[in-house]
C-alpha cells in the first residue's frame, strides 16, 4: 500500500494512525503528492487506485488526474474516486436562498466556496464520460450518503453515532446507491472504473 495527499498535514495524521492501528509494515511508502502529477509513482504500478474525498473536486485539472490514475493502474485494475455533484450543489443552493451561482453550477460545474476557492462540481454522466475519456470504463456510478450535503455537515455526522440511524442509511445506501434518481439527489458520487 501506497499513500499519498497533497498535504503534508494529512500524511503525517496517515502516518501516525498507521502506527496506532499496526498498519505501518503495510505501507511501502508515504508521498506527499498532487493527483495531476503522481511522478513519483510508477506506471502501471497499482491494482487499485483510491481517491476519496474530493480529490477530483478540489484539483485543478480534473482529466490530467485522471490521466494520471490510468498511468499508475496496472491493466485490469481499478480506480474509485468520488466527487462533488452539480445536481446536489444546485438544490442546495436553493434551499439555501442563494441563487446568484445556480446557473454557472448547473451549466459549468463551477462552483465558488465560502472560502473563496472555486471548485468544480461534477454530474454523474460527465463523472463517467471523463473516465472514459482516459481509457478507462466506467463500471459503476453510485450516490454516497444520498442525503447528506458535500461536505457532511458536523450534524449529519452526529446522526450516524446512533446505532440504528446508521444501519438505515447503511440499508438505503445499499439499495439505493446506483439508482438515476439517488444518484441526481446525493452529495457526493462514486465512480468505480477499470482500466483496459
């Protein structure tokens, strides 16, 4: 196993809870990398690749990471990467009383933050599309936490500590997590993709 993040905070929490839980003679290596220039990787080096939290969101040139996935994926592999979805962002946006982006979010994807950063968000059909734009095909497109925001509030969060909540929308995730409709309403979408 491999780890990489763009920040080196993130790598060091890695670090650290790779000791805690035992993992450290599990990981080969610990980089502190950008998904659009993973050259300290080499080709066709992973099985599988993982790229959760946003990394696709948040980048600055989303086809050249995955330029880079495919790169580093050995054939046959796989690569799960997930996203912020544009569908989701417009009705939150809506809700939100906050209409001056909602075009630009639906049209483009673009998105800016309350941080000042623009991102972009995604929508499931051009998730897919960009995945087989880089030789990859594109297997499965699912909802993650259908009705939670991207990202998470700390109260949506709180909600999952009770035992039973989280067995719900463990069962609704289970059943419903590639269905076209929960896929337009989640927070964040799911890619699995494998290269050829």
């Amino acid at each position: 196993m491999v780890l990489s993040d763009l920040s080196p905070e993130m790598i060091q929490q890695a670090r650290g809870k790779a000791e805690r839980l035992g993992l450290s003679d599990r990981v080969e290596a610990f980089h502190v990398l950008d998904i659009c220039d993973m050259h300290a990787l080499s080709d066709a080096s992973f099985d599988l690749v993982l790229a959760l939290g946003g990394p696709l969101t948040l980048c600055q040139d989303a086809n050249r990471a995955v330029g880079e996935f495919h790169r580093v994926t050995k054939p046959g592999g796989h690569v799960i990467c997930d996203a912020a979805n544009r569908y989701r962002t417009a009705l939150d946006l809506v809700r939100e009383g906050e209409l001056s982006q909602l075009a630009e979010v639906l049209d483009s994807g673009q998105f800016s933050r309350r941080d000042d950063l623009t991102d972009h968000r995604f929508g499931p059909q051009e998730l897919a599309d960009l995945f087989e734009a880089n030789g990859m095909s594109a297997l499965h497109v699912a909802g993650v936490c259908p009705l939670f925001d991207f990202l998470p509030t700390q109260a949506h969060v709180s909600i999952l500590d009770d035992a039973h909540v989280f067995e719900t929308m463990l069962e609704v995730s289970k059943r419903y997590a590639e269905h076209p409709s929960v896929v337009a309403l989640s927070g964040r979408l799911l890619i699995m993709a494998q290269k050829q």
